[in-house]
C-alpha cells in the first residue's frame, strides 16, 4: 500500500483532484450527508439548545477530568472489568496485545475504531502473530485493499462498489468466479456470509466506544451495523479501546450526547444499536465476554489541557466537519495523510503527530467558518487552525518566501500611509501587467496564482474610494 | 501499562485543572447525586397534544426506522400474534427464544432452543425491558434467560414489549435502571433494524445484525 503522507499534502492535493473515481466518490459526501443532517437538524427545534447542553457537559467531563477518570475505573472494576491506562501508542498496542496472548488467541475480531488506527493497532498484531479481522463493512473493505481510512464515520467512502467488487474477487477466492458481484446487495451478502465465519470463530473481540460513562463505568459503543455487538458478545474477551476524553459524567449526560451525535454523524435520530455495557458475563448468563478489559488512552491528549486547544477534547468524532469543508469535498481523506481529516483532524493531527510532519494541514482551509456552524460541540475549529497556522509561521515551517511576504505586508499594514502610497502604484502596475481584468502570475504568491488569477484592482482602493466620497459629501 | 503510567496521566491532568482537588472531587459528587439532565425534545409530547397514545407514538417511530409493528390487546393474545405473524412473514426456523413462555409462541413451526444464539438460528425471538417513544427504540438485558445473541446473530428479531413498558425518553428509563441496584453486562438500544451506509453511501438493511425487526406491543387488556 501507499499511504500517502501530510508532509506531501500539496502533491496528494493535486493528484486527488485529478483521480476521476475519487471526485465520483467524494460527490456523495457533499450530497447525502449534508442533506441528511441538514433535514434532521430542520426537524429539531431544539437542536441549537442540544448544542449548549452537549458542549456543557463536554466541559463539565473535562474540567474535572481526572476525577471523572477514576470514577470510571471505580465503577467498571466493580463490574469485573480492568481498567489499562496507557500514555501513548506503544504502551497501548503492548497491553492489547498481552492481553491477546494471555487469551492464547489467534484470530481477533475488531469493531470500528478510529483509535486503534491512531495507535497502529493492526500491523502491531499482525507482526505479533495474531489474525485482526475488521468487521465494520467499511473497514473490512478498507483493510482488505490494504489501505488506511478515508472518513472518520465512512472509512470507505473513496471507493466505488466496482472496485468493492474487484477487491472481493480478490480476497475471497474459494467462491465462484462467475458469481455476480454488480449490484450493491450481492456485495453486501458475500461480506454478511465472509464476516459471520469470523465473528463465530473471534477468540478475542475489541471495539472502540463513543462514551464512557464514569457514574456507572458503562462503555457506550453507537453502530448500526451490529458489528461492533457481534464482537464484543461472541468472542471469550472484549478490549474497549478508548482516549480519556470520551468520558461523560452521568446517563443523563450520555442521553444528550447521543441526540446530538446521531443526528450530526448521520443525520439519524438514534443509530440501530446503541450499547451499554460493563464488565464481564454475569452469573448465570450464557453468552457475553468471560474477561473484559478498557484500555484508556492519553497519547498526547492531556498535554492539549489548559492550552489552546483544549476545547479540541469535547469532539465527539461525528463526522459534520468533515462533511461541511469545502477541502474535503475536493481532495478526499487520504491526501491528509493521517487518521484523522478534514477539519478536526487538522486540528487534531498537528497536535497528535508534532507540527512538523503535519505543518500543511492547518493550511489547508479556506477559512470558511462551516465547520464550526455544524460542530456539535461548539468546538471553534477555524480559530484553532489559525492558531496553529500561527505557529508554523514562529516555527518557521512556512517556506521562506511566504513568509518574508508576510514579514512585508505586515511592515506595510502597519504604516497606513506607506501602505496606501503603496498600493495606488501597485493598482497603477497591476493593470498595466494584467490582461483582460486578471493576473495570472504575481511574485512570492507563485503557489497562490499557480491555480487562481488574482483580479486586477479596477482603479482606488476602499480608503480612496470613502476619501471621495467624503469630500463628495 | 503500568502503575505509574495511571499514576502519571492523572496526576497530567491534574496540574492542569483549576481549583482543589477537594473541591472538584465534590462538584463531580454533586453531579452524580443531581444529575441533570439536558433539553427534552417536544416531539412526543406534540404527538401526544394531538391524542395519540404513548404505545402510537413509539409504533409510529419504530416504524420510521424500518421495524415492523403489530399490536395486540393484551399477553394472553401474544402467541396468537406472535403465530400469525409468523405465518404473515413467512417466517422459517431454527429459532432461539428468550426463557419465557410468551417467547415460546412459535415452538411448534420450527426447532426451537433457548440459551445462548448460534449461526443456523435464523429467527430469534427476545421480551424487550422497555422502549422508548422517543426514537421508536426498544430496550433489551443481557440476563441468564435472555442472552445478547439473540438479538444479533438470527436474520430475523422479534421482540416482544408491554404498553405499560414504553417510556418518553431515555431519561424516564435512567433512573428505574438505577433503582434495580446492579446492572446486566449488556443494555441494547436498538432502533430498526441492521444498516450500513458503507459503499457508496448507499442505504442497505441488514449487514451483520438482523435483516428485519419484527415489534409486537401489548397492551394489559383493557
Ligand atoms: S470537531 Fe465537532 S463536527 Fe468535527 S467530528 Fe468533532 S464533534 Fe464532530
């Protein structure tokens, strides 16, 4: 597989505006999402009043974060659980896979979960010896052509079903040849029929969870697949892998945040399945995991507290930004070159991965303001992105050029004067460089003008023109 | 981890927070004893100004979902709904039921077992705790008589639930949970029935959980 990187963001910019079958794809994302939650949103006069109340109690969860953490492990211990909190990746990957191997597993079955992707969770126990197999149809399709997500909610929604079924043909070989895979259902039964071999079979079942609920230590995991139900019940054990900012205080709480998260992601008043669970088989009961362990993740997380962007850490992983950004809509998941994309993972990459490696990202936005309109959290994405844009500046990742054209513009705007003079004589310039009302080059905006002309200035700028008409009157 | 990996990430997030860690340790305490609960949607009441019933508005609901619903007077008219929709369906075993006699309508069409679920069962029969009006959704417990499998492994889930049983909104259900004093390993919210919107965003029923979800709602007789 190629995974492309977020070093390279510009190169895999232009090579997914150029991918035919990508643009195909990424049309549905601006349709049928967007009008899905925008219908449902329509359909909810309380929706804006849900916003407060669910970014209240995001803020309330980590405020007292590290209280809410212990009430957690309290209350699921009692219930049979064990509770790993893990710092980083590495300590993650290593106690799931000791866990694996004290289970002397070998085939593991996973629900959809966003943070065993961030901690490589896969190659990890692929190279230990143990069989992942993803279960979530969009994952399983994803992983079977070897590639990383694409959407946080839709990890497959690159991919067209012709190539679905080019890609079952492959994997799956011991059906017939001639078997037809055109339509959307045959593909969906052969994945139905492939996948149930495996739940049966799972020795170990590991699914992410959307909340954790420190009153009652209940995992709150939202599917409408029944996937992620099928692997935390059949298997013998069951992994939660989570981050410490899934926590919320109460049930009530966690009743608020599904209203908000269904309808965000989605566009659904509740996903199929909803689960609750805690621990491990009660006694008497005959199916459900006899061993049960959560593993909380920080990688990273607790450094955003108290910082700017703490308000990063109420995100509920819905989905609506990403559908919302223009960026998105046009060069897909996989240009970001990491887990997470569009804008939360812009935010959230940078922060994850060190600014370095992903100094494009916060970049790449037209600061449009939507992803913020949609957040159900109230999570001011945009205002991040600047801050961290900011921040490559004083680090010095922009390139040079760019930013002595900043260094320069800042100079003039802060001498009006200078500036004015300035600028009459570069509209003077302008027009006399640019044809027919547009430049098509400009100096030290080259990547800029690469892909836009920069319309010529049509005579004044505003102070001029209000200068007129003042003494117009 | 290790021990002082747990020790570390707390005591992380604790320079970071403002105020005493007494202090704190008792604003969490008065969250849990209050627990407030957020905005209520007016939908079901709405519904309810215009004179449906509880039991109408989550029927309605469930059905917006993609469930099926039928309704019988009482419990003693459950099997002769549960057989007729049977026959309706067309309906094929094995089945797996919950250890209740009301599941056990159908034990005469098709082999039939209780316990856990297994991969030839292809209709499962399960009595939900409760439901809830709000999103037509129904609630089910993991327990020693009603194993989580059956709600996910047949092709085919029917569920049983009283009138009596059907709640607003989960809030309403929160705290008769709590008063039970322990929970089940499982609680499954389920709203419809198995989906995926995977390939190409399209809408296709029936992935890895149950194809169709088949409510029957009783009232108590009167
Ligand atoms: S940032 Fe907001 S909109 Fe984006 S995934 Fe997180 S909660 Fe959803």
């Amino acid at each position: 597989m190629t995974v492309l990187k977020s070093e390279n963001f510009p190169e895999n910019a232009r090579a997914a505006i150029g991918d035919a079958k990508l643009q195909a794809a990424l049309l549905n994302i601006r349709t049928i999402f967007r009008n899905n939650r925008t219908r449902i949103v329509a359909a909810t006069p309380e929706f804006e009043e849900l916003r407060h109340a669910g970014a209240a109690i995001k803020r309330e969860a980590v405020a007292n974060l590290d209280v809410y953490l212990q009430r957690f492990d309290a209350a699921a211990t009692a219930q049979g659980a064990e509770v790993h909190f893990c710092a980083d990746a590495k300590s993650a990957r290593e106690t799931i896979a000791a866990i694996c191997l004290a289970e002397n597993a070998k085939l593991v079955t996973k629900g959809k979960s966003m943070i065993t992707e961030e901690i490589g969770l896969n190659p990890y126990l692929i190279a230990k010896g143990f069989t992942p197999v993803e279960t979530d149809l969009g994952e399983y399709i994803i992983q079977l052509r070897d590639e990383p997500p694409s959407h946080i909610i839709a990890p497959a929604c690159h991919v067209k079903k012709e190539q679905v079924a080019e890609t079952f043909r492959a994997a799956h070989p011991n059906r017939p040849a001639d078997r037809d895979l055109s339509t959307h259902d045959s593909l969906l039964a052969e994945a139905r029929a492939e996948l149930r071999t495996r739940f049966l079979a799972a020795d170990v079942g590991i699914t992410g969870a959307n909340m954790l609920v420190a009153e009652t230590g209940h995992a709150v995991l939202v599917t409408n697949e029944g996937n992620g139900d099928l692997t935390q019940t059949l298997p013998r054990c069951h992994i939660v892998v989570a981050s410490i900012e899934k926590i919320v205080p109460t049930l009530e709480d966690a009743a608020t945040v599904l209203r908000l998260l269904g309808r965000s992601a989605t566009g659904q008043q509740s996903s199929s399945y909803t689960t609750l669970s805690v621990g491990t088989r009660r006694a008497g009961e005959v199916d459900g995991p006899e061993s049960c362990h959560v593993v909380i993740l920080d990688n990273h997380r607790s450094e955003m507290l108290g910082g700017d962007y703490e308000d990063m850490l109420r995100c509920i992983r819905c989905g609506a930004c990403i559908n919302h950004c223009p960026i998105f809509a046009n060069v897909g998941g996989h240009a970001f070159g990491a887990v997470y994309v569009g804008p939360m993972g812009s935010v959230l990459t940078p922060l994850l991965k060190g600014l370095e490696e992903a100094h494009y990202l916060p970049h790449a936005c037209t600061m449009c303001g939507r992803c913020a309109e949609v957040c159900p959290m109230e999570i001011p994405l945009p205002e991040m992105l600047r801050k961290l844009r900011n921040q490559t500046h004083a680090q010095e990742l922009t390139s040079a050029t760019s930013r002595r054209g900043l260094a320069l513009w800042t100079y003039l705007a802060e001498r009006p004067r200078l500036m004015r003079g300035i600028s009459r004589i570069g509209g003077v310039v302008m027009r006399l460089v640019g044809r027919r009302g547009a430049l098509r080059r400009w100096p030290m905006a080259g990547e800029w003008t690469r892909f836009r002309d920069l319309p010529v200035p049509q005579g004044g700028g505003f102070v001029d023109r209000a200068n007129k008409a003042k003494a117009k009157g | 981890m290790t021990a002082s990996e747990r020790t570390g990430i707390l005591a992380a997030i604790a320079r970071t927070r403002h105020g005493a860690a007494a202090d704190r340790e008792a604003a969490v305490d008065r969250r849990f004893a209050n627990r407030p609960s957020g905005p209520r949607l007016a939908l079901v009441a709405d519904a309810m100004k215009d004179g449906a019933s509880l039991a109408d508005v989550f029927a309605a609901a469930a059905i917006r979902s993609g469930a099926s619903v039928v309704r019988a007077a009482s419990a003693a008219e459950v099997p002769e709904t549960l057989r007729a929709l049977w026959r309706d369906t067309g309906l094929e075993g094995p089945i797996v039921h919950a250890d209740d006699p009301l599941c056990a309508a159908c034990d005469d069409f098709a082999p039939s077992h209780t316990g856990a679920a297994v991969g030839e069962d292809r209709v499962g029969i399960s009595r939900a705790i409760a439901a809830i009006a709000e999103t037509g959704s129904l609630i089910l417990a993991s327990s020693a008589g009603t194993p989580t499998t059956v709600n996910f492994l047949p092709e085919t889930h029917v569920v049983l639930v009283a009138e009596a049983d059907i709640r607003e909104s989960l809030e309403d259900l929160w705290p008769e949970l709590r008063a039970k004093g322990e929970w089940p390993r499982t609680l499954n919210q389920i709203t419809g029935p198995s989906r995926t919107g995977d390939i190409e965003l399209t809408l296709q029923i029936g992935v890895h959980g149950p194809r169709a979800l088949l409510i029957v709602v009783y009232g108590d007789g009167r």
